[in-house]
C-alpha cells in the first residue's frame, strides 16, 4: 500500500524526489504520513480538498479488501 500511495502522490507533484511516506502503525490502525515539497502542497491537496479526499477513498478501498484500518495525512 505504501508503494501505492507513494506512486499516486510523486505523479502529482512537480519534485517527485521530495516526497516522502511514512507508515505508522497505532492500534492497529496504518497512517501513512505524506511528506511533499510546498510548493506542491496544493497539487496534493487539490481545490478544497477534492484530491487528497479522493486519494484517502482509494487507499482506503485497498486496505479493505486487505482487511485493515488505513488514514492518510498530508504535514506541512
């Protein structure tokens, strides 16, 4: 899932070298912890938020059929 989501995110952005994903593992629970340049924190983030939320259905649709719990956040 994390080679996934780190596919998806470096596609969108403008330094796909700069992106960063981290998996934490709380409860259970996978959050991955998206890192990006700012400068293309908006392409990530998309207008009011429609690509980040489309993004988080995605990967939670893959981590259902897995079985599993899954968040995305975006940090600054």
């Amino acid at each position: 899932m994390k080679e996934l989501l780190t596919y998806i995110i470096q596609s969108l952005v403008d330094n796909p070298n700069e992106v960063s994903v981290t998996e934490r593992n709380v409860s259970g629970d996978i959050i991955f912890e998206v890192r990006v340049e700012d400068s293309d924190m908006g392409k990530v983030i998309g207008r009011q938020g429609r690509i980040v939320k489309e993004i988080r259905v995605l990967m939670k649709a893959v981590a259902q059929r897995k079985g599993k719990r899954v968040s995305v956040e975006i940090m600054d």
